[in-house]
C-alpha cells in the first residue's frame, strides 16, 4: 500500500448492472480498506449523472463506459472535463434483446434459425426492406458514445443495414429498458446484465445475439476519474486500483460467482432478484425463458485474458467507430486522444505493486484469434475475431497519423 495517500475518504459512482460488481466486492469484501481507502459507492440513474458529478467533483471517480472517456476530450459536453482511464473493469456482458413479438416476425425471414449473429443481422435486413410500409423499428442504448452504441451499430452494418436511415436508435438509461419494451416503445436494446435477464424472465423479450458473439472480448466499463484528480491524488489513485485488482481476480474465480450474484442483487446494489443476475453469472445465459440455458464461460469477463489492462488498440478502436457514425471529426489524432486517456503507465505502475505481469505494449491487433492465445510475453489471452471476420489493425491508425504529421 502507498505510504501516503492524498484522499482516503472516496465516493464512487455506479450503476445497476451486474458489471459493478468490481466496485461492489472490493467494498464489502474489504479490498479496499486493505489499501487504506474508506470507499463509499453512489448508485446512480443514468450515464449522464455519472458524467456531470464526476465532472463536478461530487464523484471522486466511477463506473463508466469504456467511449465516455474519450468523447470527455471532444467537446461534446460544456460541463465535461478530461478524464482517464488506468484499469479496465471487464470484457464483454452485455446482449441485443428484442421483443418476443419483432422475433416471431424475424423467424419467417431466415431458413437456418437466428442462432449465429450474422444470420440473425441478414434476416433483420430482409424484414426490414420488407416492412419499409411500417414505422421503422426502435432500438435502445445506454449512452451515445457507449460500446452498447458501437456493438450496436456494427452488428447491424454487418448486416446489411443502415443504423442512420433504416432503424431509430434513442437512448434509455439500463434500469428503464425492460419497461419501455413491456410499453413496446422499443422493439430491442442492446444493454448490459442483468436487464436482458430479466426482460427473459419475464416472458418480454428474447436475447437475440451477445456482445461476445459480435466481438470476441470487446471492452466494456473502466474505472474512470478526471485527469485533474488523478494528477492531484497519484498515490490514491494507484491504491483504488490495486484495490478493484484484488476486486476482479476474486471476482473471476467460478467458485464465487454465486455468492456475488447474491451480493449485487442486494436493494443497495442492483436491486433485483438473485435469480436474474444468476442468469449470465455463472458461466451460462438463458436466451429465452422457454429455453435451457446455453453454456457462456466467457460472458462476464472480469480478470482473466489480460481483461484490465487499458488497451489503446480498444480505445483506438472506439475513436473509429467514433468516427464512423460521425461524433468525431475525420481530423482529430486519434492517437494522440487515447494516449492521454488509457494511461496505461498507471496501470504497469499498480500491476507491479501487486505482482502481476501487465502487457510491454500498448496495443494490439483485434479480430485474429478465434481461440485463446498467449503473446510474446507468454500472458494468456483470449478470443478476439468480429462477426464479419475483420481485423483491426491498430499499426495503420498510427501509421496514417504518422503521414499526416510527415505531410
């Protein structure tokens, strides 16, 4: 533990999702008391309220979306400051869910079945150029600049679709996503658990594809604070990590996936019932409430595969996607954005302090692997091949910003 730390008395923000339960655990499991940190957790409404307050200082850091640290430097809001990231919180544990009656419909446009994630994307395009009569269909994410929002979209593009013209997309904070599909506001959502469980669970809807299916253990929440804070409290930054590092591999271990779906499920936490978040917790996912649940080792992610480190070939590869759907201009260096948000020098620093062995480099190539697989350093790592078979190759962005710079 740091001899000094500046602040030990912390408020972090979250939200009802299963995937705070890094945060959840390292509180009542002691983590971080063990690094000298007296930590109190703020369950939050919506995305947006995590942003303000950290902003604000109200929060000293939270929870929050992988992409929020990033658009925090683009100017998208006036209360935004720059944030960073040091420690990625886990891989993977979100779906698309949709409505029990859009899947009845969906089935008539396919012969092979909705099981494999490109399949089930070309049918919802053949449904779609056939239904041009109706309204277009409305799908829900959590945030504009989310993965849900990415995954989403490529997903649908893969397809065949237009995510700009041929459906609607809105936003939806994740508590509120099961009952805007009971009203049928929505006809899907794209969401992390437990709020695909339980619009299975009660009949609403049915998980049509996982984030893991689209992308092999893509990112998904970080642990966030301004940069101001992070320069202002280095020592209690480095704890609160170390601390959520003793969180995660507690957490990733089978053997207690049982007792923290009882602990998040909690009024404080989560707020639902235990069964629910039981659903994709451990190691297998129900897809539909009339089927048995199919095995998914690799749904929630938390520590294995190199899961936390901060890797800029995964902000990289949000700052395109960013660009793709227009929220960035085609000018910004993305290079040098996620140089100054996925502070992977903080990271190394903690994972020393805690002996373990963090990744020499920065990135990596994303879409090559379909089993897991160690690198040169011989650290295990996992799947990473897209739906479409794509490779992301994040050498090419630095190389074309290097002859942007040339010229």
């Amino acid at each position: 533990m740091p001899s000094r730390l500046e602040k030990t008395e912390l408020t972090l923000g979250f939200m009802p999702l299963s995937d705070a339960a890094p945060l959840i655990v390292a509180r009542e499991l002691g983590f971080f008391q063990r690094h000298g940190l007296k930590v109190q957790l703020s369950r939050e409404t919506s995305w947006a309220n995590i942003r303000d307050k950290v902003a604000l200082g109200l929060l000293d850091g939270a929870q929050m979306l992988a992409p929020m640290t990033l658009a925090s430097r683009i100017g998208v809001d006036p209360l935004s400051k720059p944030l960073v990231t040091a420690l990625s919180l886990d891989l993977n544990g979100k779906a698309i869910t949709i409505s029990e009656a859009l899947y009845r419909r969906l089935r008539s446009y396919t012969t092979s079945g909705l099981d494999d994630a490109l399949t089930a994307a070309h049918a919802l395009r053949r449904l779609i150029d056939a239904e041009r009569d109706r309204p277009p269909l409305t799908f829900a994410v959590v945030y504009p600049f989310s993965m849900h929002n990415y995954i989403l979209r490529y997903w649908l593009a893969a397809g065949g679709i237009d995510p700009d013209k041929d459906v609607r997309i809105i936003v939806i904070p994740p508590p509120q996503m099961v009952s805007q599909l009971r009203r049928g506001a929505v006809d899907g959502y794209c969401v992390g658990e437990p709020w695909n469980s339980a619009a299975v669970n009660e009949g609403l809807g049915r998980v049509l594809v996982t984030d893991h299916a689209i992308w092999n253990n893509g990112p998904e929440k970080v642990l966030g604070v301004t940069e101001e804070w992070a320069e202002r409290n280095p020592q209690t930054h480095d704890a609160l990590i170390c601390a959520l590092l003793e969180a995660v591999h507690w957490l990733d271990q089978p053997q207690h996936r049982n007792e923290v779906s009882e602990l998040i499920a909690g009024s404080r936490f989560v707020d639902i019932a235990v069964d629910v978040v039981r659903m994709s917790m451990l190691g297998t996912f129900q897809f539909a409430r009339t089927e048995f649940p199919r095995s998914q080792p690799d749904f929630h992610v938390f520590h294995r595969y190199a899961a936390n480190f901060p890797w800029r070939s995964h902000a990289l590869w949000m700052a395109t996607q960013m660009q793709r759907w227009h929220q960035l201009p085609i000018g910004v260096d993305l290079v040098a954005l996620t140089a100054a948000t996925y502070r992977t020098d903080i990271y190394r620093a903690a994972a020393t302090r805690m002996g373990l062995s963090a990744p020499t480099d920065d990135c990596k190539s994303e879409g090559l692997h379909v089993r897991a697989w160690k690198n040169e350093q011989q650290l295990k790592l996992g799947p990473d091949q897209f739906l479409d078979r794509s490779v992301f190759d994040p050498q090419q962005v630095m190389a074309n910003r290097a002859g942007k710079v040339a010229s």
